[in-house]
C-alpha cells in the first residue's frame, strides 16, 4: 500500500483492498475469509465457499496426470523408432503412418499437458477462472481424444479401450463442470 492510501470509512491508512470492489479497507474494518480480503459491505454478498472434494478432486486429479500421459506417449514413439532404426527413418521420405500419428500425438498431449500445468493451480487455490479453464482442458482432451481414434479407425487399426474410456471420462467431466450448481460455490477467489 502507498502511504496516502485511506480507509474511506474510518479515515485511517489502508493494509489492503477489498478483494470484491477494490475499495481500501483498514484493519479494522477488513473482513477475512480464506485468504481473500473484504470490505464489510462486499463480505455480506459473498457466500461461504464449499470445500473442494468428492467428484471435483477426482477430475482434478486428471489435471495431475497429463504430464504422465504425455510421458507414456513419449516412450510409445521412442519404442516405435527405436524398433524401425533412426537411421532407416531418416532415409526414407515415408514415415511409417503409426508413427506419424504418435507424433502428431505428442504435439496434442504436449499442448493439454501445458494447459493443465497452467489450471492446475487455479483449480486447487479454487480460482473463479478455474471452471472455464477446466471445461477447455476437457474439451481439448476430448477433441484429441476423438482425432486419434478416427486416425487409427481410417487406418483399420484397432482401437485401444482406454481410448474410448478417455472420451467418455472427458465427456462426462465436461458436462458436470458446465452443470454442476456446486462448481460456482466452490471456485470462488
């Protein structure tokens, strides 16, 4: 706070700002709840927050394993080149088409792992951006979700059932976050 920062109300110097409105507030007339401050006004409009747990900590935890699944993917590309030889796949111009649709995998896991990187702490510090953030997770899982399977169906190779259970996952997590009346109580900061 800067030193001619005032309290409107009781005309003393400000510690902080009213996390709401953006008014100064003093120490006596801040409000806590959390960690976040308010004026006495904004604090009687803000609800209590629900604490972050059941079906919200499991979809968070999806948040923490992205940077597993792009790590196993990783490995899956490292074994196809290793299998067809470096030097084999540098001489040739035709990539093998399970390959190239690895790679193009990665790229797509390595985008979702950078944006769950980027939500993760919104969604446990229970951020207002954090609900937005984690539909767009979802939704981009689910979207890469459904071009690798109709990559590996349009080439005639199977489809693993983890696929489908991944779009299914992604599907249902979205539709809970967008519908859920609990998410707005809880992402409140």
């Amino acid at each position: 706070m800067t030193a001619e920062a005032q309290c409107p109300v009781h005309q003393a110097p400000a510690t902080d700002t009213c996390g709401r409105c953006g008014r100064f507030v003093c120490i006596s007339c801040q409000r806590l709840r959390d960690r976040d401050v308010f004026c006495e006004e904004c604090r009687q409009h803000v609800p209590d927050a629900l604490p972050l747990k059941g079906w919200m900590m499991f979809s968070g935890l999806s948040l923490l394993l992205a940077p597993v699944t792009l790590v196993a993917a990783l490995g899956q590309v490292w074994t196809l080149v290793r299998d067809a030889g470096l030097s084999s796949l540098l001489d040739t111009p035709e990539v093998d088409p399970v390959l190239r649709l690895a790679m193009l995998e990665i790229v797509g896991l390595a985008i979702l792992t950078g944006l769950a990187a980027w939500t993760a702490p919104r969604f446990y510090a229970r951020r207002r951006s954090a609900p937005a953030l984690i539909q767009v997770f979802f939704l981009v899982t689910f979207l890469l979700g459904l071009w690798s399977r109709w990559q590996l169906t349009s080439r005639g190779l199977a489809v693993p059932p983890s696929q489908d259970a991944s779009l299914v996952m992604a599907a249902v997590w979205l539709a809970a976050f967008r519908t859920s009346n609990d998410v707005a109580r809880v992402f409140v900061r």
